[in-house]
C-alpha cells in the first residue's frame, strides 16, 4: 500500500513539475491594478440582450427573439434584432426576416457576422429554424441584416446550435435541435455538424454530417461549447462529456468527464474560456469551464425546483497528452452558478458574471417558477474575477466590486467592449415581454469599469486594417509616464448567448518596445489556428496590467471564406426536403 502511494505520489509530482500540464507556470505572475470597478447603468437595449457581439469600435449587435419589445421598426412591427451604439447608447432597429430565438453567431474571417439558426414561432417575420443570416458591420448606420431562405440557409433546422471559426474563416456549426421543448431529446436532437460555407468533406458533400458525441449526450447537450485549438482541432464540451474533435477527419477523441457529474450545457449552462495562449506557454491550451448544475437532465421537470443549488466548480484541463492524463483540475468559486458568462479581460483575467445560485436555464417548466416563469432564483448579483496565474487558494476575488442590483439570469449575455469595460445586458425568463414582476424582460444594460480603467492609460496609433500571419507592424504609442514594460493582448470578444462566448480569445503577440518608449513592433499572430481569421482588437497593456483601447483590425488577409459550389447546389436543395419539424 505504501508503495503504491508513494508511487502516485512521485507520478503526481512529475506531473506538476512538467511545463506541459501546467503551462500557465511559465507564465511570469500577472500584476493588476488593485482598487475599486465602478458600476453604472446607461443606456436600455430596445430587444432583451439575449445575443450580443461587438462589431466595431463604437457598435454592438444585440439580438432578442421575437417578442412585443418596445423598439419598433418603421413600420411598427416590434424589432427583435438591433444595433447600439456604446457611446451615445442608441439602438437602431434591425430587419431580420426570421425569429433568431436561441441562434448562435460569430464572424466569418471577412468579417461579416454570420448568425445561425433560431426557432419556427412566428409573431412576425419567418420560421428562423434553418436561417442564416449576414451582418457585414459598418461605422454610417446603414448596414442591416440581408437573409433569404430560399437562397441560403443551413442544411437541417439548428435551434440552440453551438458553433466555431476555423482556421480558414469558415464557421462550423454543431448541433442544436429540430423543435421546441424545454430539454432536448431523442425525437428533437439533431445530432449532426455542417459548415457554412458548405463543404465537400468527410463523404459528405454539404449535408449535414453525424455527430456520435451529439447522439450520447443528451438530453442537457444544447449550445455545446466549441473551441479552436492552436493545432487545429476542436475542444468540445456538452453536458458531463468532452472530447477532441477532427473536423477534417471526422474524428471524435473522448476526454475526461466533466468532474463530479456536474453538467455545463442549456438548460444547466456552465460556461467555459480558453485561458490566455502565449508565447511563453508556446500557445498551449488550457480551458476552464465554470458553474453549471448536477440536476438530473432525465427527470421529469415537475420533480425539479427553482431551488436546487447550482454548482460552484471550476474545472481547468491542458489539452495536452500529458494535461490530459493529468487530468480536470478543480476549484471553488465563492458561489455556485448556473447559467454564468465567463468574459476574459485584456490583463489576462476572467470575469465571471450573471446567473443564478439555484434551479436552471429555461422557464416555466418546475412546479415552484419564480417571477412568475423563472427555473431559476436567488440571482449571482456580484462577479467574481479569476486570477488564472494567482496562488491556487487566492485566485477568485470580489474584493472591490460593486454588486449589481439587476438579476441577469436566464437569456441574459455579457461581453468585454473595445475600452476594456465589460457590458450586461439581458436577463428574460419569460414566453413575451413582462414587466413588473420579479424577474422580468430586463433591457437596462449595465458597464463594469475594472479599476485600471481609472488609470492613467496607454494609447496607441498605426494599427494596419488587417494584420497577416506573423507579419510585422509598428505602432506609435504613448505610455504613462511609469511604464516599464508593455504586452499586447490580441482579443476576439467572442458571440455571447446562453452562457456560451463563441470564438472568445486572447492571445498575446510577440512584441518590442523601442529604447524611447515610443514605437512598440509587434509580429502577427503564428498561424491561423492560434488565431483564426478574422476581426480582432488589439488592447497594449502596460506592466501594471493598464489595457488601453482596442481597435479593431482583421487577422488575416480580410479574403471570404472558401467556396465550393457543389457543396453549396446540395446545400440549398436540402431546404427542399424538410418536412418540418415533428410535431
Ligand atoms: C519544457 O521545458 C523543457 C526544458 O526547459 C524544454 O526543453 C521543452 O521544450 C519544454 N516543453 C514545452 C512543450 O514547452
Ligand atoms: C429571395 O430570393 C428569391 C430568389 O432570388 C427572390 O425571388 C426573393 O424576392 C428574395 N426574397 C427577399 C425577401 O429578398
Ligand atoms: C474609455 O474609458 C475611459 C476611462 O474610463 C474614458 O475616459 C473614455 O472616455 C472612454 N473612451 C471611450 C471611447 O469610450
Ligand atoms: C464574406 O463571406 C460571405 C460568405 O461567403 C459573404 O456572404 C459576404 O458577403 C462576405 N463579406 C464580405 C465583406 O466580403
Ligand atoms: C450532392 O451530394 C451527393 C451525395 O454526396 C453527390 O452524389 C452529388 O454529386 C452532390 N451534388 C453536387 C451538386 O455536388
């Protein structure tokens, strides 16, 4: 017995002494400006923030389902889908045709965002089942959403679709379902992928293709979270499972569960980041999936309460082979929370918002809904900011940070925005527009200002339109007067809705500053897996952890994503064929 313990107990210590499974330890220790975040609430989103994206420097997309909301288009049908403006906080209508109810989003390397999927209802407008639509943002305030189903859309009907950039500016699409139910099930599960734009692979030539892990994970597997990994495959987490995913090969690699039977996808979201790639830790990954609950996703919902503790578990596994081996590795949030936003900040931290200490995702469903139709209660009002490099015992703190007074819970999104504030919005557990009740269709939006954003901040000037793969450029910047040293932080703020952050990234870039202090030269990502093609910001930080603005730029060459016009002829004519969804 001795012998086998000491045994472990020299296989744990190889493990934790090697840089792969912890690359993070390579990392030097990151300083943050201590202090007190402001809270303000400015500006009402006009849609429920149930979808969010930044698009430019200055705008937002917020996008609703289709419901009674206050902002109307011109001819005064109520919009569901609508652009902000982050400094003057005025939403602009929106013309999507179909109901984006539960679409998933992210950009496509042009670009243009691509947003997919939504739900068959009707108030007015179209079934959003198999929609695809395009957003291709612009500073003058004409740009609008431009679909038509009978030119393109998906090949099966996505509702709750997770999805993921690739390496070559395409997106891929996982998942979702067929119809309306609370969970999803055996008779609604589309247990398949597809690309968009449509590919020739995998013996499949664009039609959808099937998925095992989306057949054996139900019924808690909606908004799966999908991740780009620097090697090109995907990481993939939905409900207690997770695996490695070829894409190119059709390859499904099974990793550990998810520990302690914890489930991290709708209606029991957890949420989950990549933690910061850096050259330092050769761009190794690490994820970390935050919150969820251990609710029985078989029991019928009558059994269930509002009441039921969330979890509290944080679990971080290196998809390495070593990492792998080594395992999930677990921590305790200072509460337990279903349905939070995890949002990583441009000084390498991340901030967990929103969500709720009990009951789950969805509405109207358990015996005792709060509200009136809330699953969920007892609302996660303060964040909770993570330390990925701190002392094991000292990473989570709320030390300084105000308590919202908004419940944000089911349908409620968050997202850093270009000056390094972090943006709430949403919270609508509710069928329709409610007001007045305890949980109702929430539309104030809410700013975190961090404290080194009362700093004095680092600016900078010279950031090309697009930036290529390990290409150099110079930026003249202006530091504040005691800045020693400076990093760059390359960030995509990710597709926020239903706790999942579609293709959030940060990833640090190779960079020196000159002797004055005056020019920084910064090299381009390493390639298009580290950092897939398409719209970034890129924050200069300062040694005390001071971000300054991010502007925009394109990683890449700003070029559409491939085509493949057979791939696209078998696409369209899929539309054809479906029935409908099953009734
Ligand atoms: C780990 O560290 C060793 C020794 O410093 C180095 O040779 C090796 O390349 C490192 N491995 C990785 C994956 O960084
Ligand atoms: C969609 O495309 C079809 C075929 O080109 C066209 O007839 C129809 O008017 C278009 N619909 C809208 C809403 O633009
Ligand atoms: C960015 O934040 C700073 C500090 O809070 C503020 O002074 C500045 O006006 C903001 N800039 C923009 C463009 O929002
Ligand atoms: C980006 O690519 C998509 C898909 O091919 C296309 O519909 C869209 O118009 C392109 N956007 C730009 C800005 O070229
Ligand atoms: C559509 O897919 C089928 C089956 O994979 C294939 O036989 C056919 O050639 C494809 N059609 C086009 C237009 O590519």
């Amino acid at each position: 017995m001795l012998h086998v313990l000491l045994t472990l107990a020299r296989i744990a210590h190889g493990v934790l002494a090697s840089n792969v499974s912890s690359p993070s330890v390579l990392d030097p220790p990151s300083t943050f400006v201590s202090g007190a975040w402001s809270l303000v609430q400015q500006g009402t989103s006009g849609v429920s923030g149930m979808q969010l994206i930044i698009v430019t420097e200055t705008t937002a997309l917020i996008f609703d389902k289709v419901e009674h909301n206050p902002l109307t288009t011109e001819d005064g049908e109520p919009a569901w889908t609508a652009e902000l403006n982050l400094n003057t906080h005025v939403v602009r209508p929106l013309h999507a045709l179909s109901n984006t109810w539960c679409a998933t989003g992210g950009f496509l390397g042009n670009g243009t965002f691509l947003s997919t999927g939504g739900n068959p209802i009707v108030i007015t407008g179209e079934d959003g089942l198999q929609a695809l639509r395009f957003f291709t943002p612009c500073q003058d305030g004409t740009c609008d959403i431009w679909e038509n189903s009978s030119l393109v859309h998906t090949t099966s009907p996505r509702w709750y679709p997770g999805s993921v950039r690739l390496e070559d500016g395409s997106v891929l699409i996982f998942g979702g379902a067929t119809a309306n139910g609370w969970m999803n099930n055996p008779t609604a599960n589309n247990p398949s992928y597809e690309f968009y734009p449509p590919k020739n692979i995998n013996g499949f030539n664009g039609l959808k293709i099937p998925s095992p892990f989306l057949a054996t994970t139900l019924n808690a597997n909606l908004f799966p979270i999908v991740m780009e990994l620097p090697d090109g495959t995907l990481f993939v987490a939905a409900n207690q499972r997770a695996m490695i995913f070829n894409w190119r090969t059709n390859a499904e690699t099974q990793l550990p569960d998810i520990p302690n039977g914890v489930r991290v996808s709708y209606p029991l979201a957890g949420s989950a980041v990549m933690l910061p790639l850096t050259p330092e830790n050769h761009y190794t990954p690490e994820v970390m999936i935050c919150g969820g609950s251990t609710i029985d996703d078989t029991a019928d919902p009558s059994t269930l309460s509002s009441q039921i503790p969330a979890s509290a578990q944080c679990s971080r596994l290196v998809l390495t082979a070593e990492g792998i081996a080594a395992g999930w590795k677990i921590e305790t949030m200072p509460q337990p929370r279903v349905m939070p936003d995890m949002v990583l900040l441009p000084d390498g931290r991340v901030v967990i918002v929103n969500g709720a200490r009990t009951g789950l995702g969805s509405y109207g469903n358990v015996p005792d809904a709060v509200g009136p139709a809330s699953n969920a209660d007892h609302p996660a009002f303060t964040p909770v900011v993570y330390d990925p490099t701190g002392p094991a015992e000292r990473r989570f703190s709320s030390q300084d940070i105000p308590a919202s007074a908004i419940p944000r819970l089911y349908h409620s999104t968050a997202t850093l925005t270009p000056n390094g504030s972090i943006l709430l919005a949403g919270s609508n557990p509710n069928t329709d527009i409610t007001i007045g009740t305890k949980y109702q269709t929430e539309y104030r939006l809410e700013f975190y200002s961090p404290a080194y954003m009362s700093k004095p901040r680092p600016s900078y000037k010279g950031l090309p339109a697009t930036v290529n793969y390990k290409s150099k450029f110079t930026l003249s910047v202006q530091l504040p007067l005691d800045t020693a040293e400076v990093t760059v932080a390359l960030m995509d703020l990710g597709f926020a809705t239903h706790s999942v952050h579609v293709d959030q990234r940060f990833v640090k870039l190779v960079s020196k500053l000159s002797a004055d202090k005056k020019t920084l030269m910064v090299t381009g990502p390493p390639t298009a897996r580290v950092y897939p093609p398409g719209p970034a910001f890129l924050y200069v930080v300062t040694a005390a952890g001071v971000p300054s603005f991010g502007h925009k730029t394109i990683i890449g060459t700003g070029a559409s994503p491939p085509v493949d016009q057979g791939a696209i002829d078998n696409s369209t004519s899929a539309f054809a064929t479906y029935e409908g969804p099953p009734t």
